[in-house]
C-alpha cells in the first residue's frame, strides 16, 4: 500500500471553515461540500512506499537518527542544523518510526534515506519539523507533488517566524548582498532576488542577478535539465524580471552561484 504525505492540520481546517461557512448560508449543497474535500485530498498527491518499521536508538544530528537495529537513518528531503537536533529528538525519542521512501532508500554512505512517521502519526516527522520551522526543504525532493506539499509547510512557518525562522540571521539572504553570500560559501541557504536576465552559453543557462557575472549572483542550469524546469511550471527563459526564491549550496566562480539541478530549488515569488 503507498502512503501520502497528509495534509496539514492548518489547510483541513480551512477547507473546514470555507465548508462550514457555504453550508450555513446555503451557497452550496452537501454534494459540492463533498467535492470541495475530494478536491483538497486530490491536491495531495505524494506518494510514498513502505519499507518497514524500526526503534529510535538515538539522535544524532537535527536529521540523523541512529535505529534500534543499527542502521542510521537520514530523514529524505530537509536540510537542518545542530539547532534543530533537540526539536527532532522530542519528536521521535522512545517512539517506533514507519519508515517510507520516495526514490532510492540508500545514500553513497550506506545510510537509509526515508520519510519516518512517529507511532500512528499521518504527518512524516520531515512535515513537522518543517510546520514547527526547525527543517528547510532541500535542494532535490524528487517528486513536484511532495516539495510542493513540503514547501507550503516551510512557508507558514517562515511566515509566522516559527523555530529557527524567529531569528533575522535564518532569513532567506538577499541576492544583492554579495559580502554575506560569499561567506556562505559552501553552506545551503535561500536566496532571493529579481533576475535580471538569463542566458545560455554551452551546456548551461545562466539565470543573472546582476550584469557582472565576475562578481555578481548567478543560477546555473543545465540545458539538458530544461525539460524538467518546464514540465514543473518553471520556464528558465520567462524568469528575466521576475522575483525568485532559490535553494541550494553557494559556490563561488567569479562570483557566488547556485546550481540548480531540480525544479524544486525555485520558487516563483510575483
């Protein structure tokens, strides 16, 4: 049976009220109210596939959990901080975790990589930690549907300043402040800005933050990537002067860069 990452507690109980609200003032029947549910279900379509049960011996990192049976498990899709290492240990301490993947259940390290759900939760810990504003979404989630359902939840996170978001230092940085974007290097971080243009050049498009490549903030894409950006509603041509939100680990070449290797790295922000 393939499990789906639930929906948040806080999008049911909009669909709940707009529900309440259009049955009390006769503006829909019960059938429609029916489809108004049916339809919230059907946006969540992020499927995952079982792959066992096991204990929580110990955590150690904000996405490491050492298993009762050895194994250590990566949680798939967030990146977190030593600050985040006590949210998830309140999580999962002494807790048995469904483990359920979304791609390849193994890293190059050996570690097992999956969505966990702690007893009988609907809601994978990666989802919670997300809502409660101790995880970022990663760079590659691998599927549109589950770094969409994900990204909602860091959203409304970083919106009410929840967690790690509390601090002004956690902020997305901006895409203008080279002399913070060139400490970062090597480090993941969320960046904004307004692209002003986007080229090709070989095998790669360069989405330009600025006009001196040299010294200014670029995303990088690779051409053969297009199709994938397309089909995930991210057209890399019609980004030139749009407001964007991207995620990844800074590089510097000239100046700092982000790879963009999945659809999911970019958000459209207007």
């Amino acid at each position: 049976m393939k499990a789906m990452l639930s929906p948040t507690c806080s999008e049911w109980r909009r669909v709940a009220a707009i529900m309440k609200h259009r049955l009390a003032t006769g503006i829909v029947s019960a059938a429609s109210v029916l489809s108004l549910v049916c339809s919230a279900a059907a946006q969540d379509a992020c499927k995952l596939s079982p792959i066992g049960t096991a204990s929580v011996a110990a955590v150690r990192d904000g996405r490491t959990v050492l298993l009762g049976d050895g194994r250590e498990l990566r949680l798939a899709a967030i990146e977190t901080g030593e600050a985040s290492r006590a949210a998830l240990q309140a999580l999962v301490s002494g807790r048995r975790l469904r483990l359920e993947r979304l791609a390849a259940d193994h890293d190059r390290y050996g570690r097992l990589v999956a969505f966990a759900f702690a007893g009988d939760a609907q809601e994978s810990v990666q989802q919670t930690m997300l809502e409660q504003g101790y995880a970022r979404v990663a760079a590659r989630v691998g599927d549109k549907a589950c770094a969409d359902r994900l990204l909602a939840a860091e959203r409304t996170a970083r919106t009410a300043k929840r967690g790690l978001w509390a601090d002004p230092n956690f902020a997305p940085l901006s895409a203008e402040n080279l002399p913070r974007l060139q400490a970062e290097r090597g480090q993941f971080v969320l960046v904004e800005g307004k692209v002003l243009s986007v080229r090709e050049s070989g095998a790669t498009i360069y989405v330009n933050f600025g006009r001196h490549w040299t010294r200014d903030f670029t995303v990088t894409i690779l051409r053969r990537a297009r199709g994938a950006f397309i089909a995930a509603g991210i057209e890399p041509k019609k980004l030139e002067g749009r407001n964007i939100r991207v995620r990844g680990w800074v590089e510097q070449r000239g100046g700092p860069i982000i790879a963009a290797e999945a659809p999911e790295q970019i958000e459209l922000l207007d």
